[in-house]
C-alpha cells in the first residue's frame, strides 16, 4: 500500500455556503460549512424560525431513521437528513472538523450527488490544524446479514470499498465497485454519480410524504420499460453501483473517525451500512483507534500505532 494517509487534523479554510431543495420535503435549504477546532469531529447545526436550534455530532450513536437516508435524531419535527452525500464528500476530502449550519429539515439534494458538496470544499480550501488525527483500524473481520443481504468489514492496509448491488430491473442488474479511497478517486470516480429511483415508485413514496423534491435534475429516473427517463442519460455505464458506493462512504463516515480497513457489501443499504457499522463500534476487540508515532504530514496504514483511549469523544444531540 503506498497511498499516505493524513497525520492531522483538518478543517475548511473559510466558510462556504450551498442553496437548493429538500429531495423528500421539497423545500428551500441552505447549509453553511464552517471551520472548526480540532477534536470538534462534524457537528450538525439546524436553526429553526423561533430562534432555537439542535445540533447532533456525526456519528453513529445519533443516527435515527435509515429507511430511504440517512437521519440525525430520532424527533422528527427537529432531525437532520439526508446526510450521506454531505458526509462522503468530507469524508473523502479528508475533513476532520467542520460545522454544517442548516436551516431547513435536510441536506439539499443539489443534482443528486456528492460533486457539488465537493466543488464548494475544494473552492474554499483546507486548513492543517497540527493536531494528530485518529483512525479506526479494523483489527478482525466483523459481518451481519439480513435475508439475501450481508457487509462486512475486513482488516486491510488502507481504506477500501467492494460494492456490489443486484437488481431485478434488467437495466442495472449486478453490478459492482471496487477500490482504495482517496480524494482522487472519490472526486473522479464516485462524487458525480447520482441517486436513483424507480417510476413505479413515485405515488407510494409522494403518498407517503417523501421524494417530494425529486425531479429529473437531481435523480435518475428509470421507467417501467425498465429505460432511463434522464434526456442526458446516465454518467457512468455502472452509475447505479457507483451512487451506492457513494452512499457507503457517506453511511461509514458516522464512525467518527476515518477507518483504516477494507468494507464490503453485498445488496447493501443505508440501514445495513448503520448496522455494520455499529456491529463494528460494538466490539472492542474488532478494531482499535491509531494515530500517526510522529508530527508527520503523509503516515503509512502500518506505521499508525494504537493509542490508549478506546473510544470516540462523546456524542453531541
């Protein structure tokens, strides 16, 4: 492995702001990325019109409803969601510390991807806030499995994603993704593929109250002709394996920490992404927390050595 992971801490070199919609309310958000000291992790700050606010640290212990995304608390009415695609792109850029203000009920949907989050980070730029950063190393294999569904982590000297999706839509299919993450990668193979969701679909979940803000410019649509309705079509021949990766990714950024170690998922979703997850936090003998053994900027996966504190800083919520 000769990919260097980073040995600090980092955080946004000035804050940055997005606008759009809700993709299951359907209406207006905004969310400001702003800088953070070290040890702050990623908070979640929502304001509400009375004044008052909520903020829930991003992990996994504060992860409420993963039905159709990934949800911060367990009220509704003061929740955060649609998480996953503002996460993935922190992730994958390799932000510690940032503070998302949120005035609205969730992330907005942007086109459906992480590229745009990615785009704001990288115009804003990143700071090396000289604090050592912690990783997860997955020390032994930890699996669960849910009928025809299982994921599993594995230990591995870097950080990597085997993702394999299986549809009975003749137009996806199965289809998978592997690879080593790196901000590269992420950006130029992952970050632009977009969700997706079925025709068919659309008056169960509208009657339902979700997927009121989805449209054709910020979802792939397939029909029930088994076509994608999209003029443009798809970004990538295997774009639905790719969005599902990049919710993987968005999904295992709740550890708290990146990790060092190999995921795998097999028919995965956001609720077996959380389940695995947290399968992996509940055992202390599956993984252990490092840090870089000197002040160095760019630190090997073998050269991260265990520290003594065996858990994440407590949660916020």
């Amino acid at each position: 492995m000769t990919v260097g992971f980073l040995g600090f801490q980092t955080t946004i070199a000035s804050p940055v702001t997005l606008s759009g919609i809700g993709v299951h309310s359907g209406s207006p958000v905004s969310i400001t990325f702003q800088p953070a000291d070290p040890g702050t992790g990623i908070i979640f700050s929502r304001s509400f019109a009375d004044g008052s606010s909520v903020e829930y640290k991003a992990v996994s212990s504060n992860v409420g409803n993963t039905d159709l995304c990934t949800v911060l608390g367990t009220s509704l009415p003061r929740s955060v969601a649609t998480i996953e695609h503002v996460m993935a792109a922190l992730y994958a850029l390799g932000l510690d510390n940032v503070i998302v203000e949120v005035e609205g009920a969730e992330m907005p949907i942007m086109d459906g991807s992480s590229f745009p989050f990615i785009e704001a980070i990288e115009s804003a730029g990143m700071v090396n806030l000289g604090e050592k950063r912690r990783y997860i190393r997955v020390l032994k294999p930890v699996r669960i499995e849910s009928g025809a569904s299982w994921s599993e982590f594995r230990p591995y000297d870097g950080t990597r994603f085997e993702v394999e999706i299986d549809f009975e839509s003749p137009l996806i299919g199965r289809q998978s993704w592997k690879g080593d993450l790196t901000a590269n990668v992420f950006r130029d193979e992952l970050s632009r593929a977009r969700t997706f969701g079925f025709m068919r679909d659309v008056e169960r979940l509208w009657a339902a109250g979700f997927a009121l803000g989805s449209s054709l410019e910020n979802s792939v649509v397939i029909s029930d002709d088994n076509t994608v309705v999209n003029v443009e079509g798809l970004r990538f021949a295997d774009e639905f394996v790719r969005h599902k990766t990049l919710d993987a990714v968005g999904d295992l950024a709740l550890a708290g920490a990146q990790f060092i170690g190999c995921y795998r998922s097999y028919r995965g979703g956001h609720k077996m992404n959380a389940n695995a997850l947290k399968a992996l936090m509940s055992d202390p003998t599956a993984y252990e927390l490092v840090e870089a053994p000197s002040r160095s900027q760019r630190v090997r996966a073998r050269e991260f050595v265990p520290v003594k504190v065996q858990e994440l800083a407590p949660s916020v919520g």
